[in-house]
C-alpha cells in the first residue's frame, strides 16, 4: 500500500466557508489549519513567507464583483497585497 502524500493547508480566518479539496483526498492527506495571514488567503505551510522565493499564496475571489472592487475602489489595498 503506497503512503498518502501529506499537505497542511493553511486558510485565513477571514474565510467564512473554505475550501475542503474533498475531490484530492482520495489521493492525499490534507490537513487544514485556520490561521491570521497577512497575505492571501490560502498556502501550504512553510510556504506561506510572501518575501520567500518558494512562497505559493493563493488570492481567492469569490465572485466578479469582488474582483471589480479590487480593481476599482479598493486598487490600493490590492496592489498591497500583490507586493
């Protein structure tokens, strides 16, 4: 029998319903963690350092407008983020 790979998966408190990647845990052992980040809303742990080169921060956007928002009124924010 092969051994699952295994993943903790770090998510900002401020998702209100996360992810569950039910559709990947057949194949992996995924454990997730609620935690403060200061940038992006979702990343591996140990990869979740936005100045580290190895870093994998997913941004996530719940529908169009959020998007729109960003762009417009909140670019400022946004463009924060991205840095």
């Amino acid at each position: 029998m092969q051994t699952k790979n295994k993943f903790n998966i770090i998510y900002d408190t401020q998702e209100k319903i996360p992810f569950t990647f039910d559709c990947v845990k057949h194949k992996f052992d995924i454990n997730m963690m609620r935690d403060n980040m200061e940038y992006g809303d979702y990343s591996l742990c140990g990869f979740d350092m936005p100045k580290d080169d190895n870093s994998i921060i997913i941004e996530r956007k719940r529908n169009s407008a959020e998007l729109v928002r960003n762009l417009g009124a909140n670019w400022e924010r946004f463009e924060r983020e991205l840095e």
